[in-house]
C-alpha cells in the first residue's frame, strides 16, 4: 500500500492519470455546455468518456501512459467511489419513512441476488451476474466498478465493466422516459411515484431526470430513495467480497481483502451525519467524486479492446434487461404490498 503512493510510483503514474484526466475534464466541460444534449437527452460525461478512452487505446497501451491508465482504473476508482459517502447522512434513512428503506434494501439485495442466478441460466458465470447485478440493484457505474474491484479478475474483467457500464446507461436513459408517464396506469400517488422511480432506475443523474420531469416532491423522493439504494453499496460490496472468498477463490485472483475503500465511504457518510462537513464541502467532495470516477472510466475504455466488446455476445444484454425488468416489477411489488400493512 505505502508503495503506491511513493514518489517513485507516483511519478512513473503521472502521465497516464494526466491524459486520463485531461479526457475527463473535457467531457464534463462539454457536458456543462450542453453539448451533449441531443433531442432532450444528454449523454452522461461518463460515456462520452469511456469511449474516447476506448479509441485511444493504442495510445495507452504506450509504457508512458500504461502504468498511469493502471492505477487510474484501481486506484483513482475507489478513492472516486470513497468520496460518494460526503453525499449521504443516516438522517436520509428515516425521514421519508419505512417505505424508501424499504425498496431500496430490497432492490439492492434483490437484484443482486436475481443477477447471480439468472447469469447461470443465460449461460454466464455467477460473477457476472452479481457484476451486473449490484450495478443494476444500486447505482450504475460507481456500483459496479466497486463489484468489479472485489470480483475475481480475468482476461475480460476491462471488458465486462465497460459493458456494464455502457449497457446499464443506456437502460437507465430509456426507463427514465419510460416510466414516468405510467403513474396513471399504475394508480401511485406522487410520493410512491417517487420511491418507485427512485428504487427503479439504475443510475442517479436519470432517476433525478425522471424525477424532475414530474415535479419537486416527485424529485425529492426519488433522490432519497435512489441515495438510500447509494447507502447500500457498503453491504453488497462486502457481502459479494464474502461470496467470491467462500467460493474458494485464491486471494491473488479474487482479492477478498477488506475493500477498505468502502471503509472511507463509510466513514464520510457517518462524519456527514454529525453535521460539521459545509455545504460548500459536500458540493466539493459530490464533484470530485463524480470527476474521479470518470476518469477512471476513461482508463477502463482505454484498457478495452473494442474487437473484444463487440464478440460479448446477445445473452449479456439480455441479462441486464431481465434484471432492469426484474428491479422495476419488485419496486410496484413492494409499493402494492406496503398499501396493505
């Protein structure tokens, strides 16, 4: 650990963190400018992202840059998924009631549990399925670079994560059009719109899109439910750490160490809770999270093989859909059966 933030380390890192960087900084630049915004739609700086990284990967592979595109997709990553914790307070776990709780516990450990058993039947291996699933069940990318750094690694774990996160993103985008203009057929009123758009959606820029489309209360309970689903990445990541060293995996391939990045988001979700982190603080660290994050996607397209992508298959596209399918249904279930409690 001490030796990875040598100084020797770090400056054999640099140039490689610093192009990451640089792709980053200018796909959140153009996000903010909105030109990324076709027909009403934005695409999210991740993706953007994650493809320019994948088209300069020749570049990367250079001795220059690969050791910095290296701990740019480990490191950077975790530290970028740390810092999410400045977003959460234990207060956002019982403001809105026992319902938003609910949901979102149960569509965290729900999807996560159907991604692994479905995987076997679409002729996947269970890790991609809890990969897929925990980025379905709690927050997208952030959800499943956090799985990826606790599953066992392979020839393809660089191309399984960036599937996931483009294909995640993408399913994210149609719900959030989708379901908003079910309320009616579904008979919800405008709070359990919220915790169902909130317990449903993948990713927490469309969960706010969806939200926003349909007013501010609509809004407000959706992002808490959705951050109460955040809240939630601690226990699903240690719990899919326990499963891959249960299963026998050897330490140098699974890595189940205690992923003591998520002991960081912890940490801050609890020093966030006591108050004394300004407001001022907590946009910064909200911000920083976020870029850390898509600059390590950057690193992930680069140390992608698009010729490897494009052999993944149909069945994995078929998984995320059944578990995005799988996420909805759940989050209607448990509203229609809190109504009788």
């Amino acid at each position: 650990m001490l030796a990875l933030w040598s100084p020797a380390n770090l400056a054999k890192v640099a140039a490689g963190v610093a192009l990451c960087a640089l792709i980053a900084a200018l796909a959140t630049a153009a996000h903010l400018a909105g030109w990324l915004t076709i027909a009403g739609v934005g695409l999210p700086p991740l993706i953007l992202a994650l493809i320019v990284g994948m088209a300069m990967r020749p570049v990367a592979l250079q001795p220059v840059f690969a050791p910095g595109a290296d701990f740019a997709a480990r490191t950077v990553l975790r530290i970028g998924v740390a810092l999410l914790g400045a977003r959460l307070t234990v207060g956002q776990l019982v403001e809105a009631g026992p319902l938003p709780v609910l949901v979102a516990a149960l569509s965290v450990a729900g999807t996560i549990c159907f991604g692994a058993w479905a995987a076997r039947w679409f002729g996947l291996s269970r890790d991609f399925g809890l990969l897929t699933g925990c980025s379905s069940g709690v927050c997208g990318a952030a959800a499943a670079a956090a799985a990826s750094a606790v599953l066992p690694r392979h020839e393809n774990s660089a191309r399984d994560l960036a599937f996931t996160v483009m294909g995640v993103n993408f399913l994210s985008t149609v719900v959030m059009l989708a379901y908003p203009p079910m309320q009616a057929w579904l008979g919800f009123s405008g709070f359990e719109m919220g915790v169902f758009l909130g317990g449903a959606i993948h990713d927490v820029a469309q969960v706010a899109g969806a939200g926003q489309s349909m007013g501010p209360q609509v809004l407000g309970d959706a992002v808490i439910t959705k951050l109460l689903r955040v809240a939630f990445l601690l226990p699903a990541i240690i719990g899919i750490a326990w499963l891959v060293a249960r299963s026998g995996a050897q330490a140098g391939d699974a890595r189940p160490a205690p992923p003591f990045f998520l002991f960081g988001f912890l940490a801050l979700a609890g020093i966030n809770s006591l108050g004394v982190i300004p407001p001022d603080a907590q946009k910064f660290l909200a911000l920083a999270s976020q870029f850390l994050i898509v600059t390590a996607i950057v690193a992930l397209g680069m140390k992608t093989s698009l010729t490897a992508l494009a052999r993944i298959g149909l069945p994995p596209v078929l998984l995320l859909v059944a578990q995005t399918v799988f996420v909805g249904v759940l989050a209607i279930a448990v509203i229609y059966a809190w109504r009788l409690v």
